[in-house]
C-alpha cells in the first residue's frame, strides 16, 4: 500500500496515457470503417479510471466513455461515427482521453487522438499534410472539462538504436489482437494483449530515458 502511494506521488499529474491508435480515419464511401476502436493501455500498477472527451460529440457514439482499467490491462472504447455526410469531409475532430487513480479526483495524465472523416482512403494522405499546418483547437470546445496543454521537455536526441525500438513497439501495438475476426492482418501477426502490454511497457520505459 506504502508503495503503491509513492508510485503515484512521483507520476501524479504527468503520466504517459498509452493509447492506440492516435488517430482515427472513417471513409463515406466504406461503410466498415464508420466503426473505429480505441484501446487503453494500463502498464502501471495501479487501477486507471479513464473519461472519453470530444470536440464535436453530437457526431459520435463512444460506447463506454468512462470506466476503468486494471492494473497491467487493457480496454477497447467502440467509437462509431453517426453523422457521416459529405459536409463533414476533411473535418478534424479530437477525442481526448484523461486518467486518473481511482481514489483520486485529479488528473494523472491526458492523450489525445485525431478523427477524420474522408470521402476515400484517397485523400488521407492530402488530409495529413494540412493538418499538420492547422492551429491547435480553442480549449472551450472540449465539453465537460477544460483543456490543459501537455508539458514537454527539451531532451537530446535519441539513438538510432532507440528510435527503432520505439518505432518496432509502437508496430506491435497497432497489430490486431487475438481474436479479432474482422481485420485484414494475417492471424499469424496478431498479438495477444499480454504481447501489447510488453510493448506498451517498452514505449513507456523509453519515454523516460
């Protein structure tokens, strides 16, 4: 119990949130992608209770935008799009992800993943390009609770040896699970969720080098 208060003394406020993928695409014209899933990550050794916020929620169904995730699990939040009209094309919306200890009210940590909707797979890559060059989004559009911006650290640059490690973990991450029927990946690519919580562990563990 001492140890489990000291962990969370030393991470309280600033901890990485483990979150795949960081960014959702829905295409008009493919009716199997209106359905995306995000999965949760908790490599800590405590339980994480996590919130689903979004920028524009009347466009979205998040199955279970609260909850709670055990210690060295995971979870996947369903996140169907239920506005898919041309007007939409090339909107980005945001889906931010806070945590925190269950017994504590205040924040441990924050991720936020990109949506977009897009006529066809085609115009991802024009979609990405513009984005980038877009301006962050005005904290009040958040519903629920206001936005505070992420702290970052200037640090040197990492190996190449690292950098790789951190690229092979976050591919594992991003592979389907066991048990997933409807992805194209071959089966012998899917990982089980312990696999994806090494991973996961791994990415973290790099973070903090």
């Amino acid at each position: 119990m001492h140890q489990q208060k000291r962990q969370l003394e030393l991470v309280k406020g600033n901890i990485p949130v483990f979150v795949f993928p960081t960014e959702l695409m829905f295409y008009g014209h493919d009716q199997s992608t209106h359905k995306q899933v995000l999965t949760l990550y908790n490599p800590y050794e405590f339980t994480l209770k996590f919130k689903v916020l979004c920028t524009t929620p009347n466009k979205y169904v998040v199955v279970d935008a609260a909850g709670a995730v055990k210690p060295q699990c995971c979870v996947d939040i369903v996140i169907p799009h239920k506005d898919v009209r041309s007007c939409h094309y090339g909107v980005i919306d945001k889906f931010r992800l806070q945590v925190s200890e269950q017994s504590e009210r205040k924040d441990l940590g924050k991720k936020e993943v990109v949506a977009t909707l897009l006529p066809s797979a085609k115009e991802q890559q024009k979609e990405e390009e513009e984005k980038r060059i877009k301006e962050p989004l005005s904290d009040s559009l958040f519903f629920e609770q206001s936005f505070q911006p992420e702290n970052r650290t200037v640090s040197s640059g990492p190996s190449l040896q690292t950098v790789f490690l951190a690229v092979v973990c976050m591919a594992a991450l991003m592979l389907s699970s066991l048990g997933d029927v409807e992805s194209l990946v071959p089966l012998y690519l899917h990982l089980s969720v312990n696999q994806k919580l090494v991973a996961a562990i791994n990415i973290m563990a790099i973070f903090r080098t």
